[in-house]
C-alpha cells in the first residue's frame, strides 16, 4: 500500500484526503496536486483528518503537557477539552513529567484532534538525562510514538553546520527550542551526527509505515527580536528545506518550521517569503513574538506576529498563551491563546485565501442587529453569546445606535 504522497501521484484522492477535505467543505479533487507536490500535507489522527497547507485554512496548534515541575493528567486531559471545544485543530503533547507514556495514551484516547509529540523529550527523561542518551534510544523512543498513534513528531535536524554558524553568532538568548537544544546538546556531548540524520533511512520506513507527518523543528528560532532570522536561522532553512526534499523523495509528508519565536515585525514577510519561494511545503510558525516585551500578555505579542505570517504565506501556527516564558499554562490560558491564534489565523487567510466572504457574512448579521447570527458567525460563539443583547441595539449607543439611526433615515427617503 502507497503512502498518502504516493497514492496522490497516481491521481488517486487517499480516503484521508478527502475527509479532510469534506470538513472544510473542499473538492478534494484540486487538492491531490498539492499532497503530491508536498505544498500539503495531512494529518490522520485517530478520529480526525486535518488537511495543513495549500489550499487549505490556516491551522492552529495547541501544546499541552506535564513538565518536571508539575505533573497532573487530569489538568492536561482538561486542557485538551478546552483545546478541542474552542477550535484547535491539532494537539502537540510536550511532556517530560509523570508517566509520559500513560499521558500520552490517555490524550489519544480523550481527543479526536491529531497529536504530535517529540520524541526527544521523552529519549531525555527515560534515558536519565542528555548524557545518557544513545541514538539507538532515540530512535526507538521516535518508533514507539509512531507506533501508538500519534500523528506526526517533530524531529529537530540540527547538523553541524547549524551548530557551527551558532557559535559565530553574537546571540543575547542562544537556542531557547527545548528538543533542538536536547538534540544539539546529545551531538556536542556524544560528538556523534544528529541521530535523526544517522538513523534517517530508519526514521522514513517508520515514518512511512505509521504515516507519520514530520514536522522539521526550529532549533535556531530567536528568543529576542534582536536574534531572530539571524545566520544561523538562515543556515537551518537551508537545512530543513533539503532535508523535507529527502521526506518527501521518501513518500513521507513534512512540515518545515521556521520564522518562530521572537521575530521583528519586519522581519516576518521577509521571513516566510524566503521558505515560501525555496521550497513548497507547509510553513508551521510558532508565534511569532514580534516583541520581548508583552511578558504576560505574549498571546497579544504571538497573534499580531501570527496574523502577519500567515497573511505572507504561513500556513500552520502554534498558539502561546498568556503563560509564555512564566509557566505552564492554565487551561484558562490555553483557551486564552487559542482563540486569538484563531483570530490571527483567519486576519491571515483573508489575504493568503483572499477571501473576505466570512467576514461579510458576520457584517450582514451586525447590520441587521441581528445576534443569532453574528454569534454563530464569530471566533469565539461561546465568549459572544454571555455578552450580547437578545435584540436590537447594545449598550454602547443606546436610543443613539448609529446602525438603527441610518436605517430609519435612510428608510424614510425611499
Ligand atoms: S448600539 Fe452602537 S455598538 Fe451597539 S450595535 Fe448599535 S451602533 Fe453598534
């Protein structure tokens, strides 16, 4: 059996495709172009099908996950609820507390979202430490997610290349990824490759046979403005965009992330334009923050960089939440972030789809003040409908709403 690249080329519409096609009321015939060509990719959880990329909507990420500091399923299996209730449309479980394995099976379980972890994490913990780790370990621990149904990993590529165009680099922050600096700080201690690159032909065949999306990790994301899209960040690009060649000559479905992190505003475009005219695959984008400085309130920060990435090319975001750079997040929180990732992805496709239709179709309702409808039409339905009037004017104007004064005056010149 081919894989979901390999069945597009022949023509054929993978079932997978089609289902996440039919969600967002898509003809998937258009669509097998784009799996075959790699410019999309899709994601087959358990119980969902979510097409990233070409010719799809803008997807979010939500991350949840126990840390080292505080480890409670309950909190993370809620926090996936309110990711799944409020519109995410994948889930990455990040944890290194607890039993990592028995959390991980419990969100499969819990969530129809697709799920992607990185596997390093878990090499880290189970191994006793970076010193310890081998790559035979990694490599097995990357074989057992697979195996038990996630649906993509990110596997950080870093290579000593990377790593050399870092050290020549006057960073304030250094690498702040989490798996890039766990896999960067194996290859320096172990002095042996990036065991994704020694052990690549066995990462493809398991990739191949679970239908494992990879999404390449941005191991040289700034962690200030001042870093971000740096030499070394240029090095990694070049980098992650052979290496998603090599997954997709593999029938494999990659995922590049780039231009994550702290990024000047500026700097964004510029950013997403340079993957987007090298290479045709989805561009998953965490944050951006376009400032260091909304510490508490780095949801704002990441939307507004979000908004710009997307509406340059991006197409994959990965929500932050209030907690961003201060702990782990409430469930509050990631609700919090979510939906304003939400916001900064659709301001974004309606310049990448190029499409205002949604919008117009909550002005009509807002025109005829009519709520029904704007709150089945809103982000947030559920954060509008406590807050709205059940008819005619709100509030704010009063006897004086500008919407019903123009109509009535309008009215009487017909
Ligand atoms: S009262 Fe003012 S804010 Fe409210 S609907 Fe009318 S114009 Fe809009």
């Amino acid at each position: 059996m081919g894989t979901i690249i390999e069945d597009a080329t022949e023509g054929k519409v993978p079932p997978a495709l089609k289902a996440a096609a039919e969600r967002e009321g898509l003809d998937p015939d258009p669509l097998i172009h784009h799996i075959a060509h790699g410019s999309a990719t899709v994601m087959v959880g358990g119980k969902r099908a979510v097409g990233i990329g070409k010719g799809f909507s803008a997807k979010v990420n939500v991350n949840i996950g126990t840390s080292t500091v505080r480890s409670d399923l309950a909190a993370e299996l809620a926090k996936a609820a309110v990711a799944e209730r409020y519109g995410a449309d994948t889930l990455t479980d990040l944890s290194m507390g607890g039993n990592i394995r028995e959390i991980r099976a419990a969100i499969l379980k819990e969530t129809a979202l697709p799920l992607t972890t990185v596997p390093i994490y878990q090499a880290v913990v189970d191994a006793g430490g970076i010193d310890c780790l081998d790559g035979d370990f990694i490599l097995d621990t990357f074989r057992s997610h697979a195996a038990e149904g996630v649906s993509s990993c990110v596997l950080h590529m870093t290579d000593k290349k990377t790593l050399e165009a870092l050290g020549r680099s006057q960073r304030i922050l250094g690498v702040v990824s989490k798996g890039g600096s766990m896999t960067a700080a194996y290859m320096l201690h172990s002095g042996r490759e990036n065991p994704f690159l020694e052990y690549f032909d066995e990462v493809m065949e398991i990739a191949r046979k679970h239908e494992i999306v990879i999404s390449l990790g941005n191991t040289m994301r700034g962690g200030s403005i001042v870093d971000g899209g740096d030499a070394a960040a240029a090095v990694e690009r070049k980098q992650n965009i052979d290496i998603a060649d090599r997954c997709h000559q593999h029938g494999v479905q990659v995922i590049v992330e780039g231009c994550g992190g702290h990024l000047r505003i500026d700097r964004i475009p510029v950013c997403v334009r340079l993957y987007k005219d090298a290479s045709p695959y989805p561009l998953f984008v965490a944050g951006p923050l376009a400032t260091d400085r909304a510490v508490g309130h780095d949801e704002i920060a990441g939307s507004i960089g979000a908004a710009v990435a997307v509406s340059a090319g991006a197409d994959y975001l990965c929500a932050i939440t209030p907690a961003e750079h201060i702990g782990l997040p409430t469930g509050e929180e990631v609700k919090e972030g979510l939906i304003a990732f939400k916001i900064a992805a659709h301001i974004g496709d309606t310049v990448r789809l190029g499409s205002d239709d949604l919008d117009a179709a909550l002005s009509a309702c807002r025109a005829e003040l009519d709520w029904k409808g704007q709150i089945e039409q809103a982000i947030d339905p559920d954060g509008l409908s406590a807050r709205v009037p059940d008819a005619g004017p709100c509030s704010m104007c009063g006897d004086y709403c500008a919407i019903k004064i123009m109509r009535e005056y309008l009215s009487r010149n017909d």
